[in-house]
C-alpha cells in the first residue's frame, strides 16, 4: 500500500534524526538542536528556513557562539553544503565599514551547524550568509541587534 509505505519511510527519518542528535551530544549544554536554545534569528532562503539561536537568544560585543538550522518546509534539516557566513556594518561617521566573519562546523546532524564570530562592537549588524551544495545555491540576510 502506498499510504502506509509513505507513512514509514517519514518514520524512520524521524528517527534517524533523533538518532543523530543523541550522537552529537556529549552533555546537557552541548548545542546541535535549536530545542535547548533561543531563536536569535529566522530567515527564509529560496524554499529553506535558515534559523539562527544560541543559548542567551541574542548575539553580543566579543565573542559568541551560535547555532546555524536549515530547515525544509517539512521542517526536516537540510544539508547545504558550504556556507559563507559573514556580520557587515555600514561605516558610520568617523567609524570605517566593519566586517567580521564567521566560523562554522559541522555537526553530527547535516543541516546544523556551529557557528562562532567575533563582533566589534554593540548594534545592528546584517549577517549574510551564502550556501552551495547538494540544496542548490542560495543566500539570505539577517538583521542583528547585538547587545
Ligand atoms: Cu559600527
């Protein structure tokens, strides 16, 4: 039957990700799941939802450390593939254009990804992120506040 054969091939994806994230974890506060994590972020790029969260759910002066999704409309993760990531703020009175890149990792889950940036300063950064890959080619823009 092709209902019920649909309906499994769905569960043991489901699985499989669970599975994946249960590899990936090595203590309570180890990151991969945006579930112990607050959104900072959400953008759509193309037909997938890019979901930017760390644990504080905001980005800051100095160092931080996120969680990067892509999510399908079926909210399964995507692999994307390579991604350039980067925080730009427009020069502003004496002060030049600032460009601060990101960092990113692979997780035990394809479509999860840590990220890491150092930001110079507090205010409204526009993160632009670019992917190529097995999803295609696509890119998006955040607005973050950093406090
Ligand atoms: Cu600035």
């Amino acid at each position: 039957m092709k209902l019920n054969s649909d309906r499994n091939t769905g569960l043991i994806l489901a699985l499989s990700i669970l599975v994946g994230l249960a590899g990936c974890s090595s203590g309570p506060d180890t990151a991969g799941s945006s579930g112990s994590e607050s959104v900072i972020a959400t953008s759509k790029a193309g037909d997938l939802t890019v979901t930017l969260s760390n644990a504080r759910g905001t980005m800051r002066e100095g160092e931080n450390e996120f969680t990067l999704e892509f999510r399908n409309a079926g909210g399964q993760t995507v692999d994307v593939g390579a991604i350039t990531l980067f925080f730009e703020m427009p020069a502003m009175g004496s002060m030049p254009h600032m460009k601060n890149d990101a960092t990113l990792t692979t997780t035990g889950t394809p479509g999860i990804y840590r990220g890491q940036s150092r930001l110079e300063m507090k205010g409204t950064w526009q993160a632009k992120l670019s992917y190529k890959g097995p999803a295609g080619d696509g890119q998006t823009t955040f607005t973050i506040n950093a406090k």
